[in-house]
C-alpha cells in the first residue's frame, strides 16, 4: 500500500492519490510550462529475455524545478508553509523525524559546520 505525504501533526495531506493529482492540477504554474521529454533504458541489455521495460520509451511530463521554485517563493499563498531553512525536528521518544527537503540530511549539512573555529575568531 503506498503512503500518503502526512504534515507535522501526523494528518494526512491528501484523501488517496486522486485528491493528489486533482490538487496538482489545479495549482497555478505561473510562468513554468509543462515540458516532455522521452526516456529509454540504454544500459546492457542481456542475450536472452529482454525485460519489456529496457527496449520501452517512456514520456516523462514535468516542470522545471527552478521556475516551479521560483514561483512558490513568490506566491504569499506559502509565507508560512515553506521551510526554507534547514531544521533538524525530533519525536517525543527522541527520535528524528524526516518531512521533506529541508529536514534531511543533506540541507542540513549544507548550512551547518562543525569544524573548527579559526584562531583569529576566538
């Protein structure tokens, strides 16, 4: 069974995957249009029974991301409902809590250093 995003409180964002698409939809992409591009596996392909899948063309529809990025931090719709901060979030059992981007590890450590204090600073 495929999870559905949840928000800090533990609630479901979304009904089922229709009420996700449907909330896609509708959104307004400003000034980022839809674009396709055509994927195809090109790795090695065995001798014998070729999976469908490594000979299949596939369209993938997308925004792109900056633009997609770009609008979201312009849209008043999200001033409280972006993080755009790197946090580090923890349950009750002290356990930590991962919800999108900016709870990961990754942004995190892009902002924080724990190296050492140069001389001059101290």
């Amino acid at each position: 069974m495929a999870m559905i995003a949840e928000d800090r409180e533990g609630e479901f964002i979304f009904r089922d995957h229709r009420d996700l698409y449907d909330t896609i939809n509708a959104s307004d992409l400003g000034d980022a249009p839809w674009q396709m591009k055509v994927f195809q596996y090109n790795g090695e392909i065995p001798d014998d029974q070729v999976p469908e899948w490594m000979s299949a063309q596939y369209e993938v529809y997308f925004c792109d991301p900056r633009d997609s990025i770009k609008n979201m931090i312009a849209d008043t719709t999200f001033k409280h409902g972006f993080d755009y901060v790197p946090y580090q979030e923890f349950d009750k059992d002290g356990d930590r809590r991962y919800e999108n981007l900016m709870s990961g590890d990754w942004a995190f450590q892009q902002a924080v250093c724990f190296c050492s204090i140069p001389p001059s600073v101290r």
